[in-house]
C-alpha cells in the first residue's frame, strides 16, 4: 500500500512532529517501508504504481486499495492509549449525579460507591458479558484513531475476579483489530471484609504468581494514595511483581501527594501516572530513573480536579510525557484521544506539539513497545488519515472527530461512512 500527498505527515520524532508536507508512506508486509516526499516517491518510479490506481476520495475506497491520496489530509502514526480501565461491569451515572450535587469521589470512595460499587457489578458479570462490552469500547476507539490501547484489570480484587478480567483482556487481544497490552492491577482497592495486610499477603503470594505464571498481564500496577495503598505497601507490591517479571506502573499523587512519584522512581517503574499533586524531589527522581510521566486530562475534567499535572515543571526537568484517556466508569469516561489531545493543551498547558507527541510515541514508550507511535521505516503501518489540513486542527477542533481511515499493520481496518 501506498498513501501519497498527506498534506502533513506526522512522522513523530522523541523532539518534534517531523512534519513532512506532501508527504507519502510505503507500506510493505504491515511495516513501514519508506517514508519521504510524494514528489521524490515519484521520481524514483516506486514500484511502477500507476496514477489510474489513485482514488482522489479517501473516505470511499475499497478497504483493499494499494493507493490512498492523502490531499488534505494529516497522515498520523495511529493513537496510544497508555492507560485504560475498559473492563468493568455496570457503570456509575448515580454517583455522577452525586458528584453534581457536591459530594467528592473521595467521600463516595469511602461510603463504599466509586471502585467497589464497579468492583461487585464486575464479580457478578459474565466473561461473555464483560467481553461483548470490551468490544463494543474499543470498537468506540478505534473509530476515534487508537490503535494500540492498554487496559488494566483492578474490579475483581480476588483472585478468582481478577483471572476473570484478564482472560477477558485476553480474548479482546487477541479478536480486537487493536494491539491490546494488558495490566494487572489487583491493587485498586482493598476489597469488603478483608484486611489490608491480608489483601496485600494474596496479592503478593497469591494472585502475582497465577498471573504471571498464565502469562496474563505484561505489568503490574498500584493504586498509590495515602487512603489506598501507602507509598510502602505500593513499593511491597510492586517489588513482588517484578520477581515475577511484571514490570511496575503506578497510579501516583492523584488525589493527595502520597510519595508515589518517588515510589515509581525508587521501584524503577516504566511509568508513573496522573502525577496530580507530585512533589518535586519526587519528579527530579523520576528523571534519574528514566520513569515515563503518564497524563491523564480527560480525568481533570471529569473529577472537576483543582490541581492540574505540573507540566511546565515537568518540561523543565525533561520527563517524557505521554497521555491516556484512563477510561473508567467512575473517573472519566472519555475514551477519544483526539479530545484528550486538546484537553491537555487546556487543561495543562501542553503545546500541541507536546499533546500529540505524549499520544503517540511517548505513550508508546509508557507501554514499552519500540515498534509503534511513530511513522519510520521498520515501525509497525498503524496509520490514520485525518480530514483536518494541518495537525493544529486535531487539538483546536474540541470534539471533532478527524478520523477518516485507520490503518493497522497495513490494512485499512476502519473508514468513516460520512464523507
Ligand atoms: O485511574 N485512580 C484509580 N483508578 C481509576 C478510577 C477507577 C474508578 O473510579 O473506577 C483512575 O482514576
Ligand atoms: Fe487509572
């Protein structure tokens, strides 16, 4: 396959957009093969594709066309979506309405509500049930450009539960036309009728193993907050999850500076996130260990948050940046990157630049995957073609959604029916 004449391609680079106008992809085998100018993929006479082939519509070719015209559009690497919590029973409009009327997530977390109101509405779900769901979510994301998404278990909060969430992450991964990376986060919450240190004992000496053992998760996550899990028990739990070969992530410094931006530094975790209300020590630390600082806007929003991720401190120091959606039933249920793009540039004084940079690439390095979130020879062809003339657009126009075509591994797997 062939896409020629992007009006801008976005290559993204660790620095910049690397904005190629006029730009044109080779695709071969589902990689990357060349990237450059249309006009000097014409010169060499690639491939001897002949001009009869050109659609000049994008938003009506055959899903198998070796040839896509681009003119004006953006050509993108598809979105990343480092954080997601997209498998969940029942959702949580009541406590919406609650939070309307005045009461904090915190007050509704501690009356019993918020993650264990999902947490038994997710034990009484069937696989079928959470799976048909997952589907229909990411099918949503998918039409709004995310191409690889990864998503954390965290509503069983027993063993038998939390096994369930990830079989089911499981089997999205492998009939989703998205790359699905799956978590494990048995550490959201401590369930009803157990004690902590009880809950910490089957996590660490129960559920870690089983889930290592059947190969269900790539990382192991902690709620990391003073009324949750304390910066000791995070770091408890996440040191028995890298004995089992699940690389650490954090939940840190959300809703009250808990020490978890240091925990992930201290544990060498791949990435710390939310990073609300961080301490300073705690963000040079992350810097030494090379920890990637997840942003989640789209939570900020919907939790009506006062603090918001300290990003020019975060410029300062050099940390990479990535953004999630965190889509949740209780927290955010925004799931479209292009919105969370722009809620980052408004919400946190993000450039545009930064935003789509932190949703590609650098989201990518928050999932440790090398080969996608950017356009570059060898790298996988997850590509979006957007209808928007320059990438300003995909941050200024709130709500739009962009997404004419979304390619995966090489293929066409999703074109917009309205033109
Ligand atoms: O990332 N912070 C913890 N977990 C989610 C919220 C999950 C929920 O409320 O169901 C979050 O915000
Ligand atoms: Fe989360």
């Amino acid at each position: 396959m062939i896409i020629k004449h992007a009006s801008q391609l976005l290559v993204v680079s660790d620095q910049s957009l690397g904005i190629i106008e006029d730009g044109a992809v080779v695709i071969e085998k589902g990689r990357v093969a060349w990237v450059g100018r249309t006009q000097d993929l014409q010169e060499s006479g690639n491939q001897g594709i002949e001009d009869s082939r050109v659609s000049s519509n994008p938003g009506t070719l055959e899903p198998s066309a070796p040839v896509i015209d681009a003119t004006g559009c953006v050509v993108m690497p598809g979105f990343v979506d480092c954080h997601t919590h997209l498998v969940f029973g029942g959702y949580r409009d009541d406590e919406f309405e609650q939070r309307l009327q005045g009461r904090t997530y915190k007050e509704i977390a501690e009356a019993g509500g918020g993650i264990l109101a999902t947490v038994s509405r997710t034990r009484q779900a069937t696989e079928d049930e959470l799976h048909t769901a997952g589907t229909a979510r990411l099918q949503e994301m998918l039409e709004w450009g995310t191409t690889t998404c990864e998503v954390k278990s965290g509503y069983g909060l027993d063993t038998e539960t939390e096994l369930k969430m990830l079989r089911v992450i499981r089997r999205l991964a492998a009939d989703s036309a998205q790359t699905v990376v799956p978590t494990f986060l048995g550490a959201h919450s401590v369930p009803p009728g157990v004690s902590k240190p009880d809950y910490i004992r089957q996590l660490t000496e129960e559920m870690i193993p089983r889930v290592a053992q059947e190969g269900l998760a790539r990382f192991c996550d902690v709620f990391c907050e003073n009324f949750v899990f304390n910066a000791v028990e995070s770091r408890q739990i996440l040191e028995a999850g890298r004995r089992h070969g699940l690389e650490p992530k954090i939940h840190a410094d959300e809703i009250e500076p808990s020490g978890g931006a240091e925990t992930a530094a201290r544990v060498g975790a791949v990435s710390a996130e939310h990073l609300l209300v961080p301490s300073e020590a705690g963000l040079r630390a992350m810097k030494e260990r090379g920890v990637v600082a997840v942003l989640l806007p789209g939570t900020s929003l919907f939790l009506r948050t006062q603090a918001k991720a300290p990003v020019a401190k975060m410029r300062e120091l050099g940390l990479t940046m990535a953004l999630g959606s965190d889509f949740n039933p209780g927290s955010c249920t925004v799931l479209a990157m292009p919105i969370v793009v722009s809620l980052a540039c408004l919400f946190y004084g993000m450039t545009i630049e930064e935003a789509i940079i932190g949703a590609t690439r650098n989201a990518a390095k928050a999932l440790r995957l090398d080969d996608v979130g950017s356009i570059a020879p060898g790298m996988a062809a997850d590509l979006l073609i957007l209808d928007v003339p320059n990438y300003r657009h995909i941050a200024y126009r709130l709500g739009h959604n962009p997404v004419r075509q979304v390619i995966k591994a090489g293929r066409v797997i999703h074109t917009r029916s309205r033109a």
